[in-house]
C-alpha cells in the first residue's frame, strides 16, 4: 500500500518545524480497520502539547481525532499501521506560546501490528547519552537519535542502548527496552530518559493484571542488560521488536513472544 500523509494547512518549508525542530510526535495505532488505544494516544498527544507549552485548540478532542482518522485513514482501505501525527507551532504570533498549531500526518501500513516485527542486534552507544528531564519522555526533535541511527547503521546494527548522564540505561533509539530475568520485567523509569509510550504501557499493564510477570520500573546499569534472559523492544514508532544479540551475547525471545501473543488475542475479546 502506498504511503498516506495529510496536513491540515499547506505544509509550508518555513514553519518551525522545518526550522527549529519546534514539534511533538505521536503514534496512532490501527488494527483490523479500528483505532486501538485511541484514548492512550490521545491523552499523550495533549500531554506532550502542553509540555512543549502548544496553545491546544478547543476543536483537539478525541471525538475531533477518531472522526479525521476514520475519514483519512480507515476510509481508504487501511487495516493496520501507524498513524505518525506531528503538531507544529505556527509563527502568526510574537510570543510563541500563544501560536496557533498545525498538523501533519503519515500513515505507515504495518502487517500484524501486535506481532513481533523480527528480531534486532544492538548495542551500547558510549559516545553520547541522552537527557533525562521533563521532555526526555516525548518525542521531539533528538539529535541523538539522529547521530545513533547513523552509528547502527555504519556497525551493521538494529538500534543501540542509550545511556543518560548517570550512565544508566534510558532507552534505544526508537523505543523502550524490557529486561526479562526469571520472573521479573525490568524497564528503565520514564525519569532515566525511557519514552512515554501508550503501546508498552497497554502491553505492561496486561502482564501484570494477567500474572505474566512482576513489572519493575528500575534503574539499571548497563551491565545488568547482560544479566537478562530475554530482551524486548516496544517502539511507538515501529513497532514491537525482539532483541537476540547484545554483543557477543544472544538472549531467548520465547517467554516474551507468548506474552505478547497473548496481549494482541485480547484485542479481539474487547
């Protein structure tokens, strides 16, 4: 299928996106021809507006967004993907903070969503770290990612292990990362720099309410990644990815593949 985008306005080349990186992005997610998690995406698509201190329009309500997706998206045949929803801030106004918005959206089509996408090999990136502030947990302009995507690419790998200025472990490149040992989940606290995320939050949430595992939200040194038995990356951007390979050590995925087999049936119990 061929990749869909719409704006709201004329996307303009000189908009504070395209200038100063002055955007918030988040995922939408769609399933057999349905939003799922509609409510998640869009409770952090307003958190996230706020944090970046965007003048939310009144007409931003979920009604507002389940009616443009239906329309845009579900209407033209597309039955699983991402929606990637950017919100710029306009320069109609001196003082930013009271700009108007505009939006711009992709849609990336996606088989089988809720399956595990493949598997990664990745590494630690030591040159640089990320932030762990206010921001840190939503998607916004990142250097970083940019500099990592590069290095994986360059070392023949998937994605990389991010520390923060504590040199513990914060997040990868796309997404969260999930430590399985014994029966334990371990991930990084969104105040280590890990990303809010409406899709590990959906998945965490039913492990614990179904027994799978006991979830931790930890502070974890880089040596305790080797320390794991499985390793799982949930990526709001791309997806849900088995990690395999951390240098020269190779983890399982068996454990957590049930789990998330599992997490996507009861999407179609509801």
């Amino acid at each position: 299928m061929v990749k869909l985008s719409f704006a709201s306005d004329q996307f303009q080349p000189y908009n504070r996106a395209f200038l100063y990186g002055d955007s918030v992005r988040v995922s939408f997610f769609v399933r057999k021809s349905h939003l799922i998690m509609a409510e998640e995406c869009y409770f952090y698509l307003m958190a996230s507006m706020r944090k970046m201190r965007m003048a939310i329009p009144l007409s931003y309500t979920l009604e507002f967004f389940e009616n443009l997706f239906a329309e845009k998206v579900l209407n033209e045949g597309v039955e699983e993907g991402i929606i990637h929803f950017y919100v710029y801030r306009n320069t109609d106004q001196s003082v930013l903070s009271k700009s108007g918005i505009s939006y711009y959206f992709e849609v990336e089509p996606i088989k089988n969503l809720l399956n595990i996408q493949g598997d990664f090999e990745i590494d630690l990136l030591k040159e640089i770290s990320v932030n762990s502030n206010v921001l840190s947990g939503i998607h916004v302009h990142c250097p970083e990612n940019i500099y990592a995507e590069i290095y994986a690419k360059e070392n023949d790998l998937d994605d990389v292990i991010f520390l923060n200025p504590n040199k513990r472990i914060a997040r990868s490149i796309y997404g969260n990362l999930l430590f399985l040992e014994k029966k334990v989940i371990k991930i990084p606290k969104t105040s280590e720099g890990a990303y809010i995320s409406p899709l590990l939050e959906n998945f965490v949430t039913f492990v614990h309410k179904n027994n799978l595992a006991q979830i931790q939200e930890s502070e974890m040194i880089a040596f305790e990644s080797q320390k794991a038995e499985e390793i799982l990356m949930i990526s709001d951007l791309k997806g849900i990815f088995s990690v395999t390979k951390i240098r020269n050590k190779s983890f399982g995925k068996e454990r957590f593949s049930e789990m998330v087999e599992q997490w996507k049936r009861s999407f179609d119990l509801n």
